[in-house]
C-alpha cells in the first residue's frame, strides 16, 4: 500500500502566516528545499490583469513565497513564466504586480521562459497526445527545485485551472500552440512526464469563479492549499470550492497517465479541513445545455473541455449581440458516427473530435478549440482553424461588450444573494 498523497489547507488574514503554516504542514520550508539551491517559481501571469482581479497568482502570496525558500536556504530564487501566445509575460509579471513582489523579496532573476534561448529538446517517451518534444531552457532543467504557484479559476477550455493546468507555461509558444491541436489535458499529462514540480502552492485567496479566465469574478475564500501532488491538491480544491470531480474529464487523463492520487479517500489533508473552508463557487460553465432552449446541440461522447467552452460561447453570443441572430446554428461536440443532416453553414462542428465530418460543416479546430473559435463560426460562418492575423485584435475589441455583459450578471447574482435567506445546514 503506497503511502497518502497529503495537501495541506491554510486559512488566515495574514499572507505569510498561511505560507508558513502550509509549509510546516509538509514538513517545514528547511527540510523541503535543499541548502544552496536554485529554487524556480512558477506562477500564473499568462494574461495582463492587476493585483486583485483573480486573472493571475496572487502578488503577495508569490512575494512571500520567494521569502521563504530564501530563509529555508535556497542559494538562488528565480521567477520564471510564459505567457499565452499573443501576449507579452515581462508585461504580465509587472501588470500583475509580481515582479515588484519578487523585487521586493530579493529574487535573483525574473526571466520569461518564450525569450530564453538556451534550450534544451528534451522528447516524450510513452506520449498520449500529439506532443513528441518539446524545448526547454536549461535554468529550468537544472534547478534543484521548481514550484508550481497556481491560482485556482474557472477556465473556459478546461472548466477550472489550478496546479495541473499551470505546468503549461513552461512551453514556447509553438508548443502551446500545438497542445490546443491536439488533446490539451492528455498533453498536459506529456508535459508533466518531464517536468515534474517540487511542491505545488495554489492561491485560493481570491480564487476566480464565473466566466474566467479573462473574465474572471475574484471570491474572497482566504485560503492557500499546497501539496507535493498536483492532481491531490486539484482534487482537494475541487471539494472546497463545491466542483465534482466527475464533471472534469482531465482527472481520468491524470489516472491513465499514472499521474498522483485524485481519490481523496487516499489524500490527508493538514491544517484546516475542507468542511472548515467549504464555499461553493459560482462555475456557469456546468449549468447544463438547458441553459440556451434556442438552440440545437449534439453534445454525445463529449469532454468537458468542449463542454465548458461552448458555454462560454453562448453567453459571448449574449454579450456581443449575436444570440438571437444565430439561433439556427446546430452544434456538435464530441465524436459522432453521424452528425445532423442541415444546410453546411448551419451545422458549427466544434474541436477534433469531428474532423472526419468537416466538409458536411462549419469546422473549429482544435482540442480544445481557441476560446473565441467556436463564438466565430457561429457569426462569420466559416471556418476557424489557426490563431491568424487580427486574432489578438478582435478579441480586444470584444472585451468592452464582454465586460459590462458579466458585470450586469455579477450585480444582478450580488442582488439576489443579499435577499435571499441565508440557508441553513452545514458543508461537508
């Protein structure tokens, strides 16, 4: 019998009492981190979004981190990250407020992974997606250490993101680029075969729920988890935010890859119980198809990749004006033997699982495919197959709509909140 995977949950006011109460719950900072190692900071700043929005890893907590392998007797401490393509990380990690934490911590360097040029091929064995290699810079490779510093948010294309998504920003842009042509979580899974973070410390402080990740609703939930195994911290921070497990395909993708433990009768948790920090988070992308009677969906034998992202896309529809226009689309997710027999500019078929069918329909590459695709099929009627020109530009010119579509949605959830009563019974 293999030993408990073991996460531990911290919840105080005070930023660095939860990173060391976290780290002593795993045996303290001293006995984690090796006397004179380079230690490797992995956050979440693939987008622009200021301290407090919820977009990236909180600031302070990443700030306080750095403090504390550096006291525990790391010889060097090193913030590295890559953005998401079309976007600038020096940009994000000072937008977001954690180069200046890391600055202010003292860190050795604050590198952006897209820029370095001394890398290393290093290939996957035993692959399960289309992923063969992949580059990686020999900081990275070489460092004693590396700990992965999610925040926990909704996320269109994966339905949450936290410790098993973030290991994705090691990656050059070509890479991240084919992960999202091919199974992204089995991908995912190739990516964590060869780069194999120390420690995991998710910020569930300001945790993001609603229609993140760029639209994110930051929940005051106070906590930081963390954990040697990063499929046991995803799988106890589902149970504390209220996400069954069973809706999230990726945690069978982490069992087929052989990756941790997501079976939390085999995971002990330290420091403060899930019942202790329970809040539900407000997740619309598992509201069901039901949602949006206007139209026609084919959704056997699909993910909950696909699922989640074609959510988002009918509230995009909303937001942007395109709902009622389009209510003649017939959307098809997941693998099909047969896809309904409609006129070819009607029938959207959304991610790779349908590439056998793309010249009956509209086809949208990708697995999953880009957030946007799928919400441009449906308007333009043709085909999305590759992030081209304007991709970045068009996006941009839909976040104003988008924006004041979610905060009408927020202050109206905010209204009813205040008015209902509070209901009884406890969290488990």
């Amino acid at each position: 019998m293999r030993d408990k995977a073991v996460v531990a949950i911290a919840k105080d006011p005070s930023v660095d009492t939860m990173v060391q109460q976290v780290f002593d719950a795993l045996g303290g900072a001293e006995n984690i981190i090796r006397k004179n190692a380079t230690v490797v900071l992995k956050p979440n700043a693939g987008h622009l979004g200021k301290p407090g929005t919820s977009v990236n890893t909180s600031a302070a907590l990443v700030g306080s981190v750095a403090k504390a392998v550096r006291e525990a007797g790391a010889g060097k401490v090193i913030i590295a990250e890559a953005a998401a393509i079309g976007c600038d990380t020096m940009e994000c990690l000072e937008d977001s407020g954690i180069a200046e934490a890391a600055r202010q911590a003292g860190v050795d360097a604050i590198l952006d992974i897209k820029a370095d040029k001394d890398l290393i091929t290093i290939p996957i064995r035993n692959t399960r997606s289309d992923i063969k290699s992949i580059k990686l810079p020999r900081f990275l490779l070489e460092a004693e250490h590396i700990i992965n510093m999610p925040v926990f948010k909704s996320h269109a294309s994966m339905v949450f993101s936290c410790a098993l998504k973030n290991i994705k920003g090691v990656v050059q842009d070509k890479v991240h680029y084919e992960m999202h042509k091919t199974n992204l979580a089995m991908a995912m899974m190739d990516i964590w075969s060869v780069v194999k973070a120390d420690l995991n410390i998710a910020d569930l402080i300001w945790p993001a729920e609603g229609f993140g990740p760029h639209s994110p609703v930051p929940l005051d939930f106070g906590c930081v988890l963390a954990s040697r195994d990063p499929v046991a911290l995803d799988a106890v921070a589902c149970h504390c935010v209220g996400l069954d497990m069973n809706r999230v395909s990726y945690f069978d993708n982490a069992r087929e890859a052989g990756l941790g433990c997501a079976e939390i009768e085999d995971i002990e948790v330290r420091g403060k119980s899930i019942k202790e920090v329970y809040q539900k988070m407000w997740l619309p992308y598992l509201d069901g198809f039901d949602t949006w009677p206007e139209y026609e969906f084919h959704t056997e034998n699909s993910c909950s990749s696909c699922q989640s992202l074609v959510a988002f896309t009918m509230e995009k529809l909303k937001a942007l004006g395109e709902y009622d226009k389009n209510t003649d689309a017939v959307i098809c997710l997941g693998t099909k033997d047969e896809v309904p027999d409609v006129p070819k500019e009607r029938l959207i078929l959304c991610g790779n699982c349908l590439k056998k069918h793309r010249g009956k329909g509209v086809a949208v590459n990708g697995c999953p495919p880009s957030e946007p695709h799928v919400a441009w099929a449906i308007v333009d009627r043709e085909d999305q197959m590759d992030i081209g020109p304007g991709f970045r530009e068009r996006m941009h010119a839909e976040e104003a709509p988008w924006n004041q579509f979610i905060d009408g949605i927020v202050a109206k959830k905010r209204a009813e909140k205040h008015a209902a009563p509070r209901p009884a019974g406890d969290h488990t």
